[in-house]
C-alpha cells in the first residue's frame, strides 16, 4: 500500500515555502491552471509540481502553463509578472533587498507582461528580461512581450525601455505602443502598433474570469474527491497533479470514518469554483467535483 506520508510532507514543505514570501523575491499570486514549477533542491533532480497560489519563488526556478493557462507573479519589489498560455519563464536571478532588487528573468517561450505598480517606481532595481535571443532593460516600465521559434515581440505600453539583440546597437523605446521585432534572426524597424492589436496582445497573459482560477487568500474549495481507499485517493491526486492542478490530499474523520479527501484550494468565488469543478468533473477519476467553503 503506497503511503499519503510523502503527499502530507510536500503540502507541509509548500505552506512553509508560502509563509517564506516576506525573505523571498517573488510570490504566486494567481494561476488560471494548468501550470506548473520545476524546482532544483540540493542537488537531486528536479521536481516538477503543480503551481498554486502563494507558493515564494526563488532563482533558478522555471514556470511553465499549459493550454488556456494564465499565471501572475508578483516580485517583492511591487511589480507584476503575468504568463499567457502554453508559456515558459525562467527566473535566472532574483536578489530581494531594501536597497537594490536585482532580478533577471528569461522568458523561453509565449506572451508574458511585466507591469510597474505605482509603488515600486521609486523603489532602486537592477531588472532584465530576455526573450529569446532579444533582452529588455526595464526601467519603471509597462510591457508586454511574446517569444515564439521564429519571432520575438517586445512592445512598449508605458514608460521607458532598451532593447536590443546580440551584435546589435540597442534600441531606447519610450513612446506608448512602440514595438520592436525580431524574426528569423532579422530585426525590423521599430513602429506602432494599433491599439486594438495591443488589447489583444494583452489579453492573452489576462487571468480571464469564470474559468476557474485560483488567488492568494481564496476561501473557496473544489474537492474533487472523497474516498475510504488511501490508494483511490492517491490515485486521483496524483492524476490531477501531473495534469497541472495543484490538488491537496487530506485525511478526515466522517462519523467516525476515516476518509481520505482530494482538494484544490484557493478559489476566490463560488463561481470560480463552479467553473473549475465543471472543467474537471469527469477527468482524471474526480466524477462529481464538490464546491466548498
């Protein structure tokens, strides 16, 4: 019989992980699932587990989202870091301090958008974000990008910022909707782009509403499973984990029964929680997911 210890351990080591935030640079705030975390510790091979919400990052840290997944970062300096679908996101460095953050983040893969808050332009920082090949030098900035095989597009919303690709003079943007491009190796002049195609563009790293999404502090439940079996349980875990959602295994006592629970966490609504119980009920051997609060 396999043991819910090692499960009951990795949820203890991520809620610790998540009461860290305060010493670390960067935190999960929301993940429109699937998405997931590959992590290196101590050594051992990497681990690749699901992302959920409040979860600290740290450097060398890879995030990844699946189809129709959305994922939003904030870094301890103020900003925001948000990935669309199907995306890739390194975190090469990440150096929270009072005096200076430094952060270099590399988007491998997908649209991705890093927003200033107010709060943080005043705040002293060292940021950069490569895509692909071409690097962003952010400075109190609003941006959007996306890296696919042949194309790299960095486009200015606001602020300032310089871009530039090896063996190449950079480039300083900072009129609202500048776009520099970058295809087949080749780089192009740098234009503007409608305001239409710029909405779009931005729509693709939106968390979208009604479709399920998990945030930092939601008291909403979807418990896709009750079972009297520890192995049914962890058979349903397990599926729903690899999948890319971040589902939780609890034991509980039932009138005086024992039963073995699978959870996912974190819904800030119960219609949030609805839309994800729908999208899963069937798959993965959760027949008829529950809302709970």
């Amino acid at each position: 019989m396999r043991s819910l210890l090692p499960c009951l351990l990795s949820a203890i080591a991520l809620l610790a992980s998540g009461q860290a935030g305060a010493q670390s640079g960067a935190m999960i705030e929301g993940v429109q699932m699937p998405a997931w975390i590959e992590r290196n510790e101590g050594g051992a091979a990497p681990r690749r587990i699901p992302v959920s919400p409040g979860i600290a990052l740290k450097a060398g840290d890879t995030l990844s989202t699946g189809p129709g997944s959305r994922l939003l970062v904030k870094l301890s300096e103020g900003s925001l870091v948000k990935l669309g679908e199907n995306a890739s996101l390194q975190l090469n460095e990440l150096e929270p301090s009072d005096s200076l953050f430094k952060a270099a983040l590399g988007v491998l893969q997908g649209a991705f958008r890093f927003t200033t808050a107010a709060v943080a332009k005043n705040r002293r920082r060292d940021i950069t974000i490569g895509v692909a090949t071409v690097t962003a030098g952010i400075r109190g900035t609003d941006l959007w990008g996306k890296s696919s095989p042949d194309k790299q597009i960095v486009c200015l919303i606001e602020g300032k910022v310089e871009v530039g690709a090896p063996g190449e003079a950079p480039v300083e943007m900072d009129q609202p909707r500048q776009f520099y491009q970058r295809e087949k190796g080749t780089t192009a002049p740098v234009g503007i782009v409608e305001a239409a195609q710029l909405a779009e563009w931005a729509r693709e790293t939106e968390i979208e509403a009604g479709k399920g999404a998990t945030r930092r502090g939601g008291k909403w439940n979807v418990d896709l499973l009750s079972a009297d079996s520890q192995n049914v349980a962890l058979g349903v875990y397990e599926q729903v984990r690899a999948a890319g959602y971040a589902a939780e295994i609890f034991p509980v006592l039932k009138e005086e029964k024992r039963l073995y629970l699978v959870r996912i966490r974190n819904l800030p609504s119960k219609k949030e929680a609805q839309a994800l119980a729908a999208q899963l009920r069937g798959k993965y051997g959760a027949a008829e997911p529950k809302v709970s609060s």
